[in-house]
C-alpha cells in the first residue's frame, strides 16, 4: 500500500521506520489526493507561497491524526505548539490528546449538551476518526483558497469539503458535497515550524449536512466502520 503523499512531507519510508502511528500503519492518502485533484478551485504555482502553506497545512494533519508520540512530530514544535478554535482557550498537544485528538479539538462548543449533534466529551481518538472516515470514505479534502499574509505569521482562507457517502450519528448518506468554509492563523517559529494555531469557521456548517438524511433504525456506525478500507483516509 502506497504511503507517500506529493502534498504531505514525512511519509517516505525511511521517515516513516522509526514513527509509532496510531492506526498501526502509515496513513494512505490515494482517495482524498485524487478528491483533492478533483475538486479543488484553486491550483497554485509550483513553490509559490499559496502551495507552500497548503501542504504545510495537510502534512500537520495528518501528524495530528495519525502519530502517535509527539515527539515525531516535524511540522511544530511540540513544546511550544498551541491551538484553538473560535476564540477559546489555546491548547497544547498534551491537552489535544486529553480531548480525544484532532476531531474533538477541531468541534469543541459551548452548546448545551442537549443541542449538540457531535459531543466531543462522548467520543475518543477511535471512535471520531472510524466515524468520520466512515461518513467520508474518500476523505475530507483541503484547499488554501486565499493567502492573506505569508510567513512567519500565515493567514489564510481555507475550504474543506467531501461526500457523504457514508452514515453519520444513525443518519442515512446522502451522497451530498459537504463544504465547510473558514480562516485560519498559523504562526511559525525559526525553523518553520508552526508554534500557534487559531482556526475559525462555523461547526454546524458542518454538521448541520450531516444530519438530513432519514434516521436508520438499529444502525451502529462505529460497527459498519470497522471493517472499512479507508479507515486510515483522512483530509
């Protein structure tokens, strides 16, 4: 199974001999990259500053998702590295991982409990990411669509989007493109690693889609998943 990834660093297989990652393996990225290739509005020159911070953007999800151990990661400094979304309060990668990991991180809100279609406090590291990639078995692909200010403070416009083609929360696919629409704020230290993320978009954009299709009676979605041959596809 092919591991490397043109828009990601770090996944050749003398990088990847030493690396403890969380599935077990190295993520595939075949199905979201040729989503991505499909998809996408925007296609940036060869080493321009736009292509530079996408795949900067991919290769630190996909550290985030898939490494085990936070000392493997090279996109950010593991010591110093924050992230927050909408404002609240910044995290460090020890306390992204006491959350459950990077879905939980990325969907933390202030609703009530009653209100909420997606309870980060309900779901780990496994249970989010078989959900998701479940929900989208070709991936959530990524695209910088605006580059506001370059490094070493990054500020993008960013789009997310795929198709559910699988079940969510008891929820039938509806076969839809789900796009999620935002900006983002990357701080990068000397060495060009990203010490600060501050991400902003609207959740329910998100999981708003995710809730139209008719309800499955007696559906388990982390069951349907665990047989999945995507399950290591992520954005």
């Amino acid at each position: 199974m092919a591991t490397s990834s043109k828009y990601r660093s770090y996944l050749n297989s003398e990088e990847n001999k030493d690396i403890k990652w969380r599935f077990g393996a190295p993520p595939n990225y075949e199905a979201v990259d040729e989503l991505f290739e499909q998809g996408r509005t925007k296609v940036w020159p060869p080493g321009s500053a736009e292509e530079m911070v996408q795949n900067l953007v991919k290769t630190w999800e996909m550290e985030l998702f898939h490494k085990a151990c936070i000392d493997d990661y090279k996109t950010v400094d593991p010591y110093k590295f924050t992230y927050s979304v909408n404002g609240t309060k910044p995290l460090s990668l020890a306390e992204m991982a006491k959350l459950g990991g990077g879905y939980n991180s990325h969907l933390q809100t202030s609703l009530p409990e009653q209100y909420q279609i997606y309870n980060p406090s309900q779901e780990d590291a496994n249970t989010s990411h078989i959900l998701f990639t479940t929900t989208f078995p070709r991936g959530f692909a990524l695209e910088v669509l605006q580059l506001y200010s370059g490094p070493p403070l990054i500020v993008f416009k960013f789009r997310h989007w795929g198709y559910m083609e699988g079940p969510f929360k008891s929820h039938a696919p509806t076969g839809e493109l789900i796009e999620l629409f935002g900006m983002a704020i990357l701080e990068l230290d000397e060495s060009k690693r990203i010490e600060k993320v501050e991400f902003f978009y609207d959740r329910g954009e998100l999981l708003g889609r995710l809730i139209k299709g008719e309800t499955l009676v007696g559906n388990d979605d982390s069951e349907a998943a665990s047989s999945c041959p995507f399950l290591k596809n992520t954005g």
